[in-house]
C-alpha cells in the first residue's frame, strides 16, 4: 500500500510540477528573441552604410563606431503606416497599398521600423557630426540672385579721339600727362601747318579778287568773286577752323601760322599719344580723352544662368577696399554674344 501511495504521490506531483515548469520554469522564447533584435548596433557617422553589432573602428575612415539609436521597440496600440514599398526594391515607395512594379504586393512600413532593410536611424550626435540639415518642404519663390565678378570700365559713350584734318608739328601742348583733368572749351595744343597757312592764304586772294570783281559790271564776274570766296571759306570750315577764326581772318587779313584745338567736352585724359615739337600727319589720334563722372561694369553670367537676369534687373554692387559700402545699378545692356571659355 505504501508503494501505491507512493506512486500516486509522484504522479499527482507531476500533474503539479509539470504545469509549473510550463508556465514558470519555461523560457519565454518572445523574450529571447527580443534580446536578440534589441542588440545595440553601431554606425560610422562619415559613412553609414558601415553597420556593425559591435564598437569599432570604421573599415573606411577608421573613426570610431557612435552607437545606432534603437527603433525596434514595440509601442502599445495600433503601429502607424508611414508608407508602402515594393518588397524587392526599397527604393520604390508609394503612399498606398498596391503593386510594385514587378507585380508584387506592396509591404507596409511601420513608424517603428526607421532601421528596417534600406533605412537607418543615426543618432543626433552623429547627425551633427556629419553635418545633416532637414527642413520642412514648403512652396515659395525660388531665389534669382546671381552673383558674380565684375570689372568697372570707362562709359564708351562718353568717350572721343583729339585728331586734326591737317598735317604740321605740335607747337605747344597745354596737355601734358595722362590723367590730367580737362574742361570744354580749354585749349589742348597749338599746331603749325603750312597746309593750313596756304588755305588761309587763299582766303584772302579770294577776297581781293571779290572786290576787284564787285566793280565790274558784269553780274557773272561779281559772281564768280562770291563763289570763290565762298569756296575758300568752306575749305577752312573742313580743316575745323572755327566761325570766329574765319572772321578774324577776314577783319584783321593777319595770317596765323598755327592751329589752337580745344576740348569738345570735359573729361580726364586717358591717353596722350603725342609730345610737343612732334610731326603729325593728318588723322593721327592724338589725345583719348573720356568722362569718368559714370562708369560702366561688365559682369561675366554662366549661360544657365542667363534666364535670371533681364534688361532693367536690379544690381547691388560691393567692392573690396569698400566693404561696407554698395552701390545700385540697373542692367543697361546684355550682349548678343556668348563667350565660349
């Protein structure tokens, strides 16, 4: 009878122990898994691609491996959809559920799947590290500034050549450097032509013979004495010869020996290409004389960015030895051509 007691006994111990080892002895398979998938990962903030399940070095760089932030915790509730990627290519995203190009089921991607295949979730640290910016996509106009080096250069309407019609020698040069600053009207050279000395002589040859020939009385002699002071008058007039000069000549009947020409405009002179007792000839540029008050800056723009600009665009231009200073401008001419270089 003890025997029988005694087996009873270890059969009703077994149907108590065998429940408790079930439901308290067992191992809890769930958590051995999430022990497994809750392993700490480590990434290379200059590379991060590099994934590694321990600290390191990085296999490229040799930085040290900054730990992964762990995304993979199950949050209670129901998990959101961030969006729907094809299972071959997780690359190809979509917001809806559907098929993939291949014509497979599109897979769900929860919010709690950041370092699922394809994606991975860098720590702050090693987003700042790596100099990464986010921002909130937003509609607004997209900015046409276009900036670019320029060069100031003299205004080309502005500018124009001291030259004489006649040939001679520089008597006297009131302009003596390059640079100098003129006004209009202020004498620039004297220049002694024989050229001009026989024109001049001719004018008043013709003005003898006109009063000879106004005492005639044929009306085609007094005639031809007008005519032929009126031609040697013009000829002076294409030598430049002013108004009052022609006059003077003709009060006084004093021949002048030298030519006096004067500024047009005012201006600075930038170049001064004749020396005093020099031979000219006829047409020789011999002063380049410009107005600086305006100036004109020319600004090199790549052709893709020609779109940008149009004819009265507003400019704000800054240099270097004046940097707290701009000045503002207006497109005033954009060239027909493009530079190939």
């Amino acid at each position: 009878m003890k025997i029988k007691y005694f087996i009873i006994g270890l059969i009703a111990a077994a149907v108590v122990l065998i429940p408790f080892y079930i439901f308290v002895l067992k191992p809890d398979d769930d958590t051995n898994k999430n022990l497994s998938e809750d392993g700490q990962l480590y990434t290379c903030g200059m590379h991060p691609e590099i994934i590694s399940d321990e600290p390191g070095l990085c296999p490229i760089c040799e930085m040290n491996l900054t730990p992964i932030k762990n995304t993979n915790s199950k949050s209670s509730g129901e998990k959101k959809i961030l969006y729907w990627r094809a299972p071959m290519d997780p690359n190809e995203i979509y917001d809806e559920p559907g098929k993939s190009k291949m014509g497979m089921d599109l897979v769900p991607v929860y919010d709690d799947e950041g370092s699922a295949q394809g994606f991975v979730t860098i720590d702050p640290e090693v987003q700042q590290n790596m100099n990464i910016k986010t921002d909130l996509v937003e509609i607004k106009k997209l900015s046409s500034k276009v900036t670019t080096n320029g060069v100031l250069v003299k205004d080309e309407t502005k500018e124009y050549i001291v030259t004489t019609k006649v040939a001679g020698w520089i008597e006297k040069l009131y302009v003596n450097y390059t640079g100098q600053k003129v006004r209009k009207g202020q004498k620039l050279m004297e220049i002694y032509s024989p050229q001009l000395v026989a024109a001049q002589q001719e004018l008043l040859t013709a003005l003898s013979y006109q009063n000879t020939a106004n005492q005639s009385s044929l009306e085609s002699i007094k005639q031809s004495g007008d005519e032929l002071v009126g031609d040697a008058i013009r000829k002076l007039q294409l030598f430049d010869i002013s108004e009052n000069e022609i006059n003077r000549l003709i009060k006084t009947k004093e021949l002048k020996t030298y030519i006096t020409l004067y500024a047009p405009n005012s201006g600075t002179v930038i170049s001064k290409n004749v020396l005093e007792g020099e031979k000219i000839m006829a047409g020789s540029p011999l002063l380049q004389i410009t107005n600086l008050t305006n100036l004109w800056l020319t600004a090199d723009i790549y052709e893709y960015e020609l779109s940008k600009i149009k004819l009265g665009s507003n400019a704000v231009i800054k240099f270097n030895f004046l940097p707290d200073k701009s000045y503002a401008g207006k497109i005033y001419f954009i060239y027909p051509t493009i530079d190939a270089s």
